[in-house]
C-alpha cells in the first residue's frame, strides 16, 4: 500500500552538498517515524537519521552537525539535507517508513558517492 521513492542522489567532491528526497504514495499513519539509512556493499545497514511524529530528530553520530532531516507531511515528502560529504559518506541511501506496530516500508534506494 505505502510506496516510498528515493531521489536525488549522485557524484559529489568532498566538502560538497546534496539533498536526498524520499516520495511517499499511499496512506500513512500519524504515528510514525520516518528515518534514512545508508548500506555499503557488504557492510551492515546503518541509521543516519530519524524524525518522530512529534518532531524529535536524531542523528548518527557520525553525521551530526552536517546532515539535516525534514519532513513536509503534507506532501508526504522526507529530505535528508547532507552538507560537508565525505567520503565515508558513499553509500546507497534509503528512506524508511516504521510504524508503531514495527511494520516498516522501505525505499529503493539511491547512491551517493563522495569522491575527487
């Protein structure tokens, strides 16, 4: 029922900036958190960033102070705002859906490579 699309991923030199979008289609419930992840090849998927229905926000401590999570609901948009990319920044990025039943809806995914 609930589709979400990841956009906005790409090539990027070090210290440079890009802004992911995660589309949702379908019903979704207030209660919810909507998170991003990051996976590289071969290595344990990793939570960057969640915002509560509440508006809490958290963050990996590894991205803290350059990466920025928001929401419009209204338009079922998610944005992860990442500046100063490094390249251990490289990874497929996805948006996420969790509901309080543990349900979860996942995105496709899109690669952001930091490289020079």
């Amino acid at each position: 029922q609930v589709n979400l699309v990841e956009s906005g991923g790409g090539l990027v030199q070090p210290g440079g900036s890009l802004t992911l979008s995660c589309a949702a289609s379908g019903s979704i419930p207030s209660l919810v958190a909507r998170n991003w992840y990051r996976q590289v090849p071969g290595k344990q998927r990793e939570l960057v960033a969640r915002l509560f229905h509440d508006g809490t926000k958290e963050y990996s401590n590894s991205v803290k102070g350059r990466f920025t999570v928001s929401a419009d609901n209204a338009q079922k948009k998610l944005y992860l705002r990442m500046n100063n990319l490094k390249p251990e920044d490289t990874a497929v990025y996805y948006c996420n859906i969790r509901r309080l039943t543990g349900l979860e809806h996942w995105g496709q995914g899109t690669q952001v490579t930091v490289s020079s």
